[in-house]
C-alpha cells in the first residue's frame, strides 16, 4: 500500500501547479483585428471573464479587454468586447428594489456569444448581480434585452416583472419575419432564459444560423473496455492459531473491467462521474504444521486450506483530472465498491498424527463466507491522446466473514495495475 501512496503523492506534487489549468486550441483577435492561434485556458466560467491565460509556442500569457477584442475556443465559445450600458437592477428576491431599478453603469467587458445568424446575433454577461442577454443586428452593436423584476409599492411589495425584451424581440420579429403569426405568440410566452430566448431569436433570423453553441459542450459519455494484472494478498485471522499463524496467501491473476464515464462538462473535462463493472479472480492457499513434542510423543497438526474467488465488482466513483491537457491528462480517482463473490474449490483439510500415526483427518468443503461486501478503492492514472488509458489503484482491505465455528475469517488486501481503452472522442 505504501507504493500507491508514492504514487498518489508524487502524481499531486507534480501537477499541482497546472490543477486549474485546461487548454484548449482557441485563437485571441487583437485590438486590430489581428487573429493568432494557440491555446486558451478553458474555465467553466460561471461569471464572464475578464481576462484569460493564452499559450503560443510555450509561453503563456495574460491578456484582457486592454489588449484583446475577442477571444475563442474552437468550436465551443467565443467572446466579443463591448464596451457600452449594463444594467445594474437586481433580481435576487432579497435585494430587490421598491419600484424599478433603471440604473445602469458604462463597462467594458466580454460578452458570450450563443447565436450568430444572418441578420442578428445573441450574447450574454453575467456577474455576480445576474445574467443578461444581448442582441445586435448584422453588424451593429449589442443592445441589452432588458428586464426589471422589483417590489410594487402600490401592491404592498407584490414581486412584479417588466418584460421590456420581448417588446424588444417583438419589433425585430416584425422587421424579419413579418409573415410569421405564430412568433408573436411565442415571443409573448418567452422567458429570460438562455435556451428559451435562444430559441425564439433563431425563429426570428430564419433557419440558416451559422454559429451555435454545441450541445455536447456540457454534459458528454464515453465508454471504455480493459484489462489488469490485479494482486491479491490473503491472511487468516480468527479464533484458532493454524490460519492465523500460516504465511499469507499471494497471487496475480488478470482481470477484464468495463465502464461510462459521464462529463459534468464534457469541454472542460475536469470532474468525470465514472461507473465501472470488473471481473477478478483470486487463488487462495494457506498451510500451517506444528509440531510440538512431550514425553517423547511425536505428535504433529497440519492444516491446508485453499479455494477460488470469483468477484464481480460494481464501482461508482468521482475521477478529478488534476492535470488536463489536450493530448495527455493525469487523474486522481476514488469510490465506493460493491464486491459480488462465488467460491470454488474450497478444501479445508485438517489431519493430526501421533507418532507417524494418523488420529485425525477432518475435511470440510463448504466454504460458508461472505458472498456480498463492501469496499472502497482510490487510483492514479493517465489518459493518452483520450483513447488509451494506464493506472494503478489500491482497494481497501475486504473481510470474509466466519466459515466455521471457531470464527475463522480472511482479509484480502488487493492491488491493480490496469489499462482501458476508450470508445468515442
């Protein structure tokens, strides 16, 4: 076990420094219209940006909306300065005003670009006060959607709305999509959310929008196959001396395992929820010979035990890349195992002789042990180009529970080095 300590320990000291990096190929524009190519450290940014990390042939530099107008991540985000009134309202329940908040303030910031279609485009910024959206057509400048959500002092602080944007998206409706009577509908339903006003701004370009944010940028799965060469270390324990006072049993036996991983989000590929089915086996053999003397007697006990264990392991557990880059991520993982086990060939054999003469020969071959039981296993792995995938892990220390009378039990300690390899991008 103090190797897989090493291994974890090491694995962090190295990549501690890049734990919150993840690059991705993106590209920055100058303030002159310049576009460069490299790599953009990708965040999963709940609140806009105000600068971000940009590497270009190794270095790695800063930039922000005083050297930069734009910002990409190749095929997943883009960013465009503006520099114009926000809206400064809240509408968090507990900071809401009495009567509408109006006020506005002059920023420079980066806003998220969700829709470019032919005639309008859509964005969005959110900081810590909220979320806004908005709208330019072809290349005019961005224009906030507005909406203001306040106390209505005539209604003793009733929670009143005023939906100004869909007025808003109503005269851009007229202007390009006149025929269209069911979008007027639509538009007067449309909540400020970013999926439904999304959708409502695409009816109003038309069908033909050239840019939208892929949906596989969030959530995402990828299925793996593989085999291990797995150690298992078993002791005796328990209420006589044989098993317990006998060498432990070793042995190394390969093992298949297939498994999901499910992205939080899958472009940033930090946090991964996996769930993975192993097979295993493990050969068991434990012996143990005394041979006390008294009175000149020769008396000698000599105990065997051995069986096969066959497990199938369900494992869910949490996998954190704390080193992600595009063709090489090392991962730190850790879970809760649920061990479903059958035994065969189980022999106990127990024989006494008194002067080279044989008194007793007592075999058992029910094995009577747990067959269900809990675990836990924590692993350090690296993932190759996303397709080939090396580990080591350790599983915490199993307990087969009493076979016989005497409450005889076993602890198997269990080690695994392992490779899979990954289905889909």
């Amino acid at each position: 076990m103090r190797y897989l300590y090493a291994l974890f320990f090491i694995t962090t000291i190295c990549f501690s420094v890049q734990a919150q990096r993840n690059f991705k190929p993106g590209y920055i524009v100058s303030l002159s219209g310049d576009t460069t190519k490299g790599l953009v450290d990708y965040r999963k940014w709940n609140q806009n940006p105000q600068e971000i990390a940009f590497e270009l042939a190794g270095i790695t530099k800063q930039y922000s909306y005083l050297n930069i107008k734009g910002f990409g991540i190749d095929q997943l985000e883009y960013y465009q300065l503006y520099n114009g009134p926000i809206s400064k309202a809240a509408v968090n329940l507990g900071a809401l005003s009495s009567g509408i908040d109006s006020s506005f303030t002059t920023e420079t910031v980066f806003l998220k670009r969700i829709f470019k279609g032919k005639n309008i485009a859509l964005y969005s910024y959110t900081d810590k006060i909220k979320t806004r959206f908005f709208i330019s057509e072809k290349n005019g400048l961005p224009v906030e959607l507005k909406r203001y959500v306040y106390l209505d002092k005539k209604r003793s602080g009733k929670v009143t709305e005023d939906n100004v944007f869909r007025q808003q998206l109503l005269e851009l409706a007229v202007k390009y999509q006149p025929d269209n009577s069911k979008l007027a509908d639509l538009i007067q339903k449309v909540i400020y959310r970013a999926p439904e006003v999304e959708s409502v701004v695409w009816a109003i370009d038309g069908a033909s929008g050239q840019h939208k944010k892929p949906t596989s940028s969030r959530g995402g799965v990828t299925l793996f196959a593989g085999l291990s060469a797995n150690y298992f270390k078993t002791t005796g324990v328990g209420g006589d001396d044989f098993l317990a006072d006998s060498g432990p049993s070793q042995s190394i036996l390969p093992g298949v395992n297939l498994g999901m991983d499910m992205y939080f989000n899958k472009s940033e590929g930090k946090l991964i929820y996996r769930t993975e089915v192993s097979l295993s086996a493990n050969n068991v053999h434990l012996a143990n010979a005394t041979s006390p003397v008294a009175n000149n007697t020769g008396y000698v006990k000599e105990y065997n035990l051995s069986f096969n264990q066959f497990t199938v392991t369900l494992t869910p557990q949490l996998v954190y890349n704390v080193f992600n880059k595009t063709n090489i991520k090392a991962y730190l993982s850790g879970g809760v195992q649920i061990n479903l086990t059958s035994y065969n060939n189980f022999d106990s054999h127990l024989k006494e002789s008194l002067n080279n003469s044989i008194i007793n020969d007592n075999h058992r071959t029910d094995p009577n042990l747990t067959t269900i039981y809990p675990g836990a296993i924590f692993k350090a792995g690296c993932v190759l180009n996303n397709v080939v995938e090396l580990y080591a892990g350790y599983s915490t220390r199993a307990y087969l529970s009493n076979y016989n009378e005497n409450g005889q039990s076993f602890n198997i300690d269990s080690y695994r080095v392992g490779v899979n390899y990954r289905f889909g991008k």
